[in-house]
C-alpha cells in the first residue's frame, strides 16, 4: 500500500518537471508580430479656385454697314484694329486624376480702344471714313483640360471650352470726308450676347501640394458685335443704320493660380512596432 503512494508521487512529480520544462522553452520561443491597425486611405477632395490676369491681343474679320451694299459701293478698310487689353477672371474647378480636369471660368475683359479708317468710292464721289469707339466682354466658359504629364513640377497642357461672351460697343464715331462734304454720325451703345468658344495650351508648375502658377495661351472666339442706331451731329438718325464688327477673335495671354481646397495629405512613415517577450 505504501508502495502505490510512493509510485503515485514520484509519476505526479515527473509530469509536473516535464510540463514545467516544456513551458520554460515555449517562453524562449518569440512571439509572432502583431498585426498593425487597418489604416483607413485619405481621399483628397478634387475642388480648386482659380484666378486670372492677362492681357488680349484682339481682331477682327472687318466693319460693315448696309450702306456698304448700295450698288457702286466700294469700301476698301485701311488700318483697322483694337488696342491691347486687361483682362482678370474667377472661376472653380474639380480635378478628376492627374490627367483630366474641368472648371467654369468668368471674366471681364476691359475697354479696348477701336481705330481705323476706310476709302469709299460711290456713286459721284470718293471719300474716307475714320472711325473711332470702344469694346469690353463679359465671357463665361466651361472648360476641359488633359494634362500631359508632370516632370519636375512643370505640367504641360492643352484644353478647350465652350460658352458665351457679352460685347458691348461703346462710344462709335464716324467721321466721313469726301468730295460732297463732311459729315459726322455717332452710334448709340449696345451690347449683343453670342456663342463663344476657346483653345487653350499653356504650362502649369505647382508650388505646393495646395498652389500652383499657371501660364497659358488661349485663343477666343466670341462672334460678331453691333452698335446702336446711328445718328448724325444734330440728332437725326441717318439711313446707314447699325455698324457690324465681323468676327471678333483675339489671343489672350495669362497668368493664373490654382488653390486646391483640400489638398493630399503627405505620406506618414511607418515605424515598425517593437515588443518586448
């Protein structure tokens, strides 16, 4: 009887230095390395303002007034022409990659001052006409863009846009001289809304994640403008009616900024976690 208890302890305490031993070794063993958090991806919101400066260089197919169609009619234009201009512009945009973006665009175009003259030969006479007068647009565009690539912060693009452009034409003169007489007819002003659409190229370099320059080439088709009725010195209206700028087009330069409202967040290191076992 002795004996069984004696045997009992001594298989009781072997198992226990086993378990014992085999728990000291799995404690030596490292442990696996925990998972990091999930990390949620930031998403930066495409939306950016934008603001332009530039200057316009401006054209146009040539002035007609229906008195220019009375049979044995020539008029043959000399010189005609618009100054230079300011223009400044506002507009938002969204940015849908790195490669395609859009924006909605409008801006004032300033006063530029028209000047030219013409020779007319009609029936009985010849003469010149010089002519005098002043233009400014309202133009909102909705645009596109591809980007083509960035290498060190510059970007190239090309774009192109459709909307509409308010001419209006301020302050027109004719001063007529010919064989008959002189004479002096002033025009009402008017403005007139068209179609309009543009091309854009130009190169962009980014600043900051949130800024970047613009510098662009755009060219401009707004259509053709009219003045008011005419009339001569003395207030009666004269039988030429209105005056038609053909085709007005012009080659803008500019200058602008890009601000993005939300920009991407720059990318966190990664510190590798440590446990102590």
């Amino acid at each position: 009887m002795a004996s069984l208890k004696v045997a009992s302890f001594v298989s009781a305490v072997a198992l226990f230095s086993t378990a014992a031993h085999t728990g000291a070794r799995a404690a030596d063993l490292p442990l696996p390395p925990l998972a990091p958090p999930p990390i949620e991806e930031y998403v930066a919101s495409g939306w950016y303002l934008r603001g332009d400066i530039g200057m316009t260089n401006q054209n146009f197919k040539g002035l007609h007034q229906r008195l220019y169609d009375v049979p044995g009619t020539s008029v043959e234009a000399v010189g005609m022409g618009w100054d230079s201009s300011m223009l400044f512009g506002l507009g938002v945009g969204y940015k849908f990659n790195d490669w395609i973006r859009f924006d909605v665009t409008g801006e004032y175009r300033g006063k530029s001052n028209f000047h030219g003259s013409d020779n007319v030969t009609f029936n009985g006479g010849r003469g010149v006409d010089n002519y005098s007068g002043s233009k400014s647009e309202w133009v909102v565009l909705t645009n596109a863009y591809v980007d083509l690539g960035t290498w060190y912060n510059f970007t190239p693009y090309i774009g192109a846009g459709v909307g509409a452009a308010n001419i209006s034409i301020t302050g027109f003169r004719d001063d007529g001289f010919n064989n008959l007489g002189t004479s002096t007819a002033y025009a009402a002003d008017a403005d007139k809304w068209n179609f309009a659409w543009a091309l854009h190229a130009g190169i962009t370099y980014k600043v900051t994640e949130s800024m970047s320059i613009d510098f662009g080439y755009r060219y401009l088709d707004m259509g053709n403008a009219t003045t008011g009725a005419t009339r001569a010195f003395d207030g009666s209206f004269t039988n030429g009616g209105p005056f038609t700028f053909n085709h007005i087009y012009s080659h803008d330069l500019k200058l602008g900024i890009r601000w993005m409202l939300e920009p991407p967040m720059p990318a966190q290191p990664v510190m590798p976690l440590i446990r102590k076992g």
